[in-house]
C-alpha cells in the first residue's frame, strides 16, 4: 500500500524548527531521506509570495511536508484573530500554489482538529467538516486551515495534483512549548508537577473540574503517520478520501479525562502531595475526540502509549530547562 520515494529525491520541510515539522525531519532521516531541504523564518518568509516561488524555482522539491503555520494558544487567537487567518492564509496559498507550479510529485498540508464544529458527534469523522458553527476562539485560525484542505482539494481538481492533507489530534513531545502562560495542557501539567516536586509542595492546583475527555498523540507518531500517509499509493490514498474530501484524521482514537492524565504526569513527575481541581476555572468542550478508523484501515497505528511518552516528555522538558526558563 505505501512507496518508498527515492532518498535522494528532494523533501522539503516548512516550518522545521516547530515542534512537528522537527519530528518530521527526525523521521525522514530515520527512514533513509538524505536530501532533506529547510529554511528558517530568517531565511525564507512564506508569506512572501515572490521569495516562495523562487525557493521552489531553486530547490524544486519532490515532495513538500507544509508544517508551517502561525500558532498559539486561547489568548493568542482571540487577541491577534486578523494575524492568524491572515498569515496562515498566505503561507498556505504561496506553498500550495509555487507546489503545483513547480511540480512538486506531492505534497502533505498539516491541519488542525479544531476545523470541526464545535458540537460535532464523537468521535469526530472526517465528513463533520462543515457541517456547523466553529468554536469562537479560534474560529479565524480555523477557517485558514480549513482553507488549506480546499486548497489541496482544488487544485487536486483543477490540475490533477497528488496534495493530501491530515488533521492531528492534541500532540505533545519534544520541542513543546512549556510556557505556563500559553501552552498546552500536557506541558503545563509537567511543568507545574516538576515545580512544586522540587519546591516541596504540598500540592498542585489543575484548572477545572477535571472531567473533560481529551486524546494525546506523540509527536513522532505524528511524524510516522504523516510519512505513512505520504507515501500511500495515489489510488489507495483516494479511496479513502474522495475527490471532494481530501483529509485523514490522525490520532489514537482513545481518550483520557484531564484528571486520569493529571495523575499519571504526577506519577511519572513524581510528586507526592494531592492534586486539587479548581471547577471554578473553564473547561472547555467536554469531550474532543476524532474518529481515526480511516487511518487504522489504511495500515497505521501509534506505537507511543501515554505513560511512556509523558516519561519521554518529562525526560526532554528535564534537558532543556535552562533553554525553558527565559
């Protein structure tokens, strides 16, 4: 069912000092790529339409991993909403269009699960897109990435294009963002258990009741599904989508409450005192899970379980906490 591309074909990596795009490229070498092509922000602005087109006029990449996005939490969204729509609009439009101009044999565009209506059945399918309000928040950043499966999908139609997309669950790992005033919930978590281990605390207050369900997926599963699904044959990757619904969820298809996932980052931080749950504080949707059986079906599965990869987590946040404490 999957190629194995030439390795010394060129692959090209937008946004290669994120947390994914970094995955991608420890994946892409693990798998034998020798001809992986990055740029930092310094060096190429994606949102530059004529500096894109005369990167890919140069490089010519054989296959374009588009990891690249302008990203951040609540506050961030709803304080910068013309930024985020902005920016991710024309980082998509400039890759997606110098791919196809350029002739790119592929190309994979990384989204978000937050394209799904806010009240979507769960789990959540592939076909729920579209089919109700956004969440609020981070209804702009949304619609951009939204924008970037029709984009796929477009010139998917128009110029017989190989331009897939996948949508990730909530991921963490390596090269997370530990900034207790605006990162996820899994660094969060270990770096407030880390704190009050070693400050001897007697115990850690987590946001909310506790109650809501969420699903985590490791990064480098991440990285592994997304080489996976592209290098899937064209008409195996096909059959799965369809011609007007061109992306495959990427998940674990379980999920855990926030406070079953509050206890195993105190058990592998080791904190010893009680955990207390603040309902006061929001808690956001009660459950968000996507339904991954389209995936399963094509031949991929994590292989990180939660424990070990919070140990892995923990393990990266302990190495890079000088870089961390800015």
């Amino acid at each position: 069912m999957s190629q194995h591309p030439n390795p010394q074909r060129p692959v090209y990596v937008a946004g290669h000092r994120g947390m994914v795009g970094a995955a991608l490229v420890r994946a892409l070498r693990a798998a034998g790529h020798e001809n992986i092509i990055t740029r930092t922000h310094a060096e190429l602005d994606l949102t530059n339409q004529a500096a894109v087109a005369a990167f890919f006029a140069a490089e010519r990449p054989a296959q374009v991993y588009l990891a690249a996005a302008k990203v951040g939490g609540i506050h961030a969204n709803d304080t910068y909403p013309a930024d985020f729509i902005y920016d991710n609009l024309t980082i998509e439009a400039n890759v997606i269009h110098a791919a196809w101009r350029h002739r790119a044999d592929r190309l994979l565009f990384l989204g978000s699960s937050c394209i799904y209506p806010r009240l979507a059945a769960q789990p959540m399918r592939e076909d729920a897109l579209l089919t109700g309000p956004l969440e609020p928040t981070n209804e702009p950043y949304a619609i951009a990435k939204i924008a970037g499966i029709k984009l796929c999908e477009s010139y998917n139609r128009q110029h017989g294009t190989d331009f897939r997309s996948v949508m990730p669950t909530n991921l963490y790992g390596p090269g997370d963002n530990y900034d207790l005033a605006n990162s996820h919930v899994i660094p969060a978590l270990i770096r407030k258990f880390h704190e009050a281990t070693v400050g001897g605390a007697e115990h850690v207050e987590v946001w909310g009741s506790g109650t809501p369900r969420r699903e985590f997926l490791h990064v480098d599963d991440m990285a592994a599904a997304c080489l996976h699904v592209m290098n899937l044959e064209a008409p195996t990757y096909r059959s799965h989508t369809g011609p007007r619904l061109s992306h495959i969820n990427v998940g674990t298809g379980t999920d855990v409450t926030i406070a079953e996932l509050a206890r195993m980052v105190s058990e592998v931080v080791r904190f010893e005192g009680d955990i207390r749950f603040d309902p006061s504080k929001p808690d956001g949707a009660p459950r968000k899970l996507l339904d991954v059986s389209r995936l399963k079906a094509l031949g991929w599965q994590p292989g990180i379980g939660l424990r070990e990869g919070l140990a892995q987590a923990y393990d990266w946040f302990l190495a890079h906490q000088g870089e961390l404490r800015r």
